[in-house]
C-alpha cells in the first residue's frame, strides 16, 4: 500500500531539481571556495550563485546579509547566543514568546545558566503574541527580542512587523526565527523590518542540515563558530557546498511555485478540517483560523492518546506527528498547546498533519477514513472516554 | 593541459564511492531519523550505520561517543567553548599550544573575552610541543588542555598519548583538534587517551561541511548548539544525513586503504623533497623530518612571496596553497611558521602542498619542473634577491 507522508514538517522530501542539482554538485567535485586558485574560484562562484538564490526568497537587498549555517537550530543559536554574548555589557535582559521552538528556549535557558534574565510573553488562545505585551516587556537592558514568524506546533502567525516597529523605535536587535515560514509563505525580510531571521532548507523541499541566517548589516552579533574568515567572517568552518548548492535550487522553485503551493495546500487543509469536524468528535483544531500556515493542521483528539495514534496510523502507511520531530524524544506535553489552553491530556492527544506539494486529496481522505477507525478503537479503550460516556 | 592539484588540504576530491553513497541517499529521500515512524526509522538506522563506520576509524569503541557536527570546526568551537563554559565554576584556565588551527585559536580568543585566561605553550624548531611544558603550564584552575594532532601548516606530528597521560593523572579534560589526521594516518582515541577528539570528514575524501567530535563517556561540556535531543543530546539539529552517509563511506574506505595511502604518499614526499632540494637553492623544509603527515610538505622559499607562486603555478594549471583554505583571506604572516623560528620574509614565501590517492609520481615532477621555472622569475624579479646575490 502507498505510503502517506502527513508528516512533511519532519522532513520535505527533496524536489526533483534540488536533486538533480546536489548529483551535479557531487559529481562536479568542487573545491574550497576559500582557496586563492582555479579550483576555488569556481567553487565560490557556486556558493555565492546560491547565496543569491536565498536572498531572494527573502527578498533581502544584499546577499552578504546570509549567512548559511547547518540548519535551522544553528542560526537561531547563532543569532541569539550571538547578540546577547556580543552586547552582554549593554544589558542581559531578553524578551521572548512562551511558544517558541526548542531551539529558541533552550538556547534561552542557556544564557540563564549565564546570568541572562528572559520575560516570556504569553499568548491569546490561537497562540498569536500581542506586540502590546512585548512592549511592555521590554526594559532599559533589553538587548534581544526573540519572536517566531509562524509556530511549528500550530501553525500560528505572528505580527512580527508590528513587533519591530517596536524594536526599531527602541533600538533593540530583533530575532524572527522563520524556519516554518520561509519557502512556504512570503517572507520579506524588508518589509517585517527584523535584524535577524532563521530559516532552513528542508522547510521548502531542501536537504537537511542546510540553514540560513539573515543579519541585517550593522547588527553586532559574535559568531557561534569562531575559526576561518568564511562567510563574511561571522561563521568559520568550511562550508556544506553540496547542501547549499541544493538549498539554492530549492529557492529558486520556492520563489518560482509559491503561490501555487499555497493554494494546493489551503485547498487540502479545508477538505482536512472539515473531514475532521464531520468525522471524528470531541476535538479541537489549534491555531488561528485565518492567520496561520497553509500547510499544517493540529488537532487535539480528546480522551486519547497521540503517540498510539501515529503508531496505529504507521501501520497503515501513514505518517503523521505529536509535535515536531526535534521534540519527539521529550516527554512533556507541549509547551506550546498549553500556553494556549489546552490541558495536559489534550495536549497529550495531538497530532500535527503537514503535507505538500506531493500531497493529494485522495491522502486526506484516506488518513481521514483510517484515523477515523483509529480514534475508536483508541478510544473504546479509553477509560476516560468511557467514563464519559 | 591535466590540471594538477595538489591543494588536497583544502578540498579533498569526494570518492568514487562516497560519491555514490551521497547520490543513493539524494535518491533514496531520507526521513528524518528523529521521527516516529517508517520513514524515521530508516533514516535512523542510515545515520547509526554511518556512526559505526565513523567510530571503527578512530577504534572509539561506542559509537554514541561519536557526535555527527558541520565539520571540524563546528568540532574543535564544541569542545574547547562546551567544556570551559560547562567548567567555568570550577575554573577558568586552559593550556595549548602556540601552533593550534584558527578554529582552536579563534575560539581560545572569544573565551578570553569571557574571561578565561590562556596558557600558550611553545614548540622547537620541527613545530612539536614539549609534554613538559604542557605539564608545567598546568594550574589548580586549568580545566581544559587542547593540543592537535598533527598540524595543518607543516605536518608535525604531536606527542599526544605523552599530554594525555598528564591530563588523565590531573584529571584534566583534554581535546585533540585532529582534523588533519583522522582518515590520514592510523587514530586510535583509545590508545591516545584522549577526552575529545574533532575531526573532518574532507581530510579523508568525504564530503566538505560534515565532521565528528568524539566525547569520551563522563566529559562533561555544553553543547553549542540548543535545541532538540539529537545526537545524544549533545548538539541539537536536524542532521545533514546526506552529508553524514559520505562520511560514512569516506571512513569505510579509509579503514580499508589507510596502509596502501601512506604508501603512496610516502613515496610522493620523498620524491618531491628531494626534488625541491636539488632544484632550489636557499629553501627550507618545515616541520619534523619523520614525525609528521604522509600527505603535506611545508617549503619556505627565501626571498620570494608564496601568493605569487600561487598565481603563477594556477595559471599553469597546478593548484597549491600558501597556507589552510581557512586563512586564506587573512593577511598576517603565518603564526606556525612564526613559532618555528622563521622570520617574517621566509613565512611569507612558503607553500604547502598537499597530495593524494590521485597524485602521480609524473604530477610531482611536472611541478617541480614548473616550480623552477616561477622561482627563477620572480626572484629575477625580488630585490631581497638581487642584493643577495
């Protein structure tokens, strides 16, 4: 039987082209873009051929401005480790959402560990920030605010162009960790008006552990990894060619399909909310209803389990998610269901269903028929749910 | 004209092999090896199976001492800044040597912005560090010493299993920045003794942007990178498996081939040393004459500036090196040469070369042909010359 990957936010399979441009890569066998000779030259010209690429994406007027990094999490480590090292003198107060992503709080709780303080903003019940909130969060030594631009759990937006105008008229670097934006959605770095963003190649069809980091010019950060003159000077080491290379191509069909993606995905996450709300009650779908990603649906299947779920769903060959696959180890319930109200055996009873490109309406409706057959024999099992009834 | 490159250092040629290993997985569409199900698993089992290899080819006998990073100096940043921030109530001290790679040197010099104070230890003529020495600088609050293996500049080879048997007595964590070994000749972090040792799957035919870190079981250290519970939990991230199965392949092939290499390169070496010394007048080969790489050879040719060899050479189709990729941007005399005594002159006219499984006898004596001819010109060319004579 077909297998139905619902779980695309783990892992986007590679697009055909980025493909086909990582072989050549390989097969190409490029040198160090730092070396002074022939074969460095023309490795460089590849690097920054990609480099440019992304600017694109996020629509950032100069491609000196990325920096690539090996993932998601390192340029979101970089950028806030980075500021609040560089400007330690200045203050070593931080301001943050309570839902952001793991790489975000635990980079957070390790500035604590070295005397940073971080005031945490809550949410409304869609998981969306208020930028009032973050306003008054702010203080004279405040030297980072740190806010996703969608959340990876629920798929909520955030009014991160608001937030920065906050920021900029005090003058305080502004960190949008972007990973599940970027590629998906339009992200324009001028327009938000943010510092810094992170995003990550997987999110729009390339490789894994292949990332960006936007630095506006003038933000002052430390680099994370200290070494080599790469990258402008602010991330040694020498670079994943064939990861950027495929990360440049998956850019460019994200620049070039975006808005057709979107409207494939909005169209399979109205036909999966609505097989949801006829098929299956006592549920909650999370997130905004409008203000939020065209490619994630979270729902809360009450009186059960979500890890039975996606076991009993993998034995028919579809896969779905709890919650983001760097948490999958953790065995706490969701920071982020519960910053938005649900309690601790809801957030429990989660799935996160991503799709794609690859996706199509017959997946939904089979994973609807399946999941519909797996809820009730979870469910018969439950006492919760006999108790109940 | 065949180009000839003997820049090896910089960009190792991927492997037929690795090759192929790279493109089967590219083709394959790997899952995340974190995630819950089928597609998960099998990532999963990809990214152990690379472990393993990895972990045969320095003997580490438990490959979960083995975390998978962007490369060597994503490597030496998580040892040398992990243990001193992990260490820092216990004491801020750390020794090393005065030859170390810009990633150990540059990461020693953001700590000492952080307050940790630096013991820089010096070497003899052929670049090695005297055990000694080591064990004089060490103090009641040294918490790390970090010495390489071999050195990129010049190929001396260190007395680590010597330091190590210091550090262990004084229980002392000890990192070895062996990024230009492992993969070249036997590493066996057993017999060295070692806490941790970083590495570079380039230095050995794999792919550019993916390394290791070996972490004895007990070394406490931070990770750098925060986030999800990958590797262990000592660095966050979703992992560039494309990239890890490379090393993978690079580490099988180098177990198999490490003898017939050293072989091969040994004879290269001689012959171009000797080359260089009837050829040339008024050279000196750096480094120790016996314990030092198979594959590299220091030569400070007086009077003349390594760049313009550089330049001549490449528009002859042969690729050399002045000194590491990484330092290529840089403009200071080298550092290591420095520390061997040459003057300042003498380090501006040196060439690394470096060579490999694709390097041929005839390649040697094509450049050495070559080579004679530039030295000619631009010492026709060099005041310091004319005066000379």
């Amino acid at each position: 039987m077909k297998t139905i990957n619902l779980d695309y936010l783990s892992a986007n399979p590679l697009l055909p082209e980025v493909q086909e441009a990582m072989i050549k890569a390989i097969r190409t066998n490029y040198g160090n873009p730092s070396s002074p000779h022939q074969l460095g030259d023309q490795a460089h010209e590849a690097l920054e051929q990609a480099r440019e690429s992304v600017a694109r994406l996020i629509h950032c007027p100069k491609p000196q401005e990325i920096v690539f990094t090996s993932g998601g999490t390192e340029a979101i480590n970089t950028a806030i480790k980075g500021v609040a090292l560089a400007q330690a003198k200045k203050g070593r107060h931080i301001v943050t959402s309570n839902i952001e992503h793991n790489a975000v709080l635990r980079s957070l709780r390790r500035l604590r560990m070295m005397d940073f303080q971080v005031t945490s903003v809550g949410v409304d019940e869609y998981g969306r920030v208020d930028p009032e909130e973050v306003a008054r969060a702010i203080r004279e030594d405040t030297i980072l605010v740190t806010v996703m631009h969608s959340n990876n759990e629920i798929g909520t937006l955030q009014p991160i162009e608001e937030i920065a105008r906050i920021t900029r008229e005090k003058k305080i670097p502004f960190h949008c960790d972007a990973v599940t934006s970027v590629g998906v959605i339009p992200v324009d770095v001028q327009k938000l008006g943010v510092d810094l963003l992170s995003f990550s190649a997987n999110q729009f069809y390339g490789p894994s552990g292949v990332g960006g980091l936007y630095i506006r010019s003038g933000t002052v950060l430390w680099p994370l990894l200290d070494g080599g003159v790469q990258e402008n000077n602010k991330r040694a080491g020498t670079e994943n060619l064939i990861g950027i290379i495929g990360m440049g191509a998956a850019a460019e069909a994200a620049v070039r399909d975006m808005e057709d993606r979107i409207r494939h995905c909005r169209r399979l996450k109205e036909r999966l909310i609505r097989g949801l709300k006829e098929n299956i009650e006592d549920i909650f779908i999370n997130g905004h209803p409008e203000l939020s990603l065209p490619n994630l649906v979270s729902v809360s299947i009450r009186y059960i389990e979500g890890e039975g779920i996606v076991l009993m769903l993998d034995e028919e060959n579809i896969l779905v998610s709890t919650r983001s696959a760097c948490a999958a180890g953790a065995l706490q319930a969701s920071h982020v269901l519960l910053a938005i109200g649900r309690d601790f055996a809801d957030a429990q009873g989660t799935l996160v269903i991503t799709f794609g490109r690859e996706t199509s309406e017959a997946d939904i409706d089979r994973f609807l028929e399946v999941l519909k057959k797996v809820v009730r024999t979870l469910r018969d099992m439950s006492p919760l749910y006999n108790k109940k009834k």
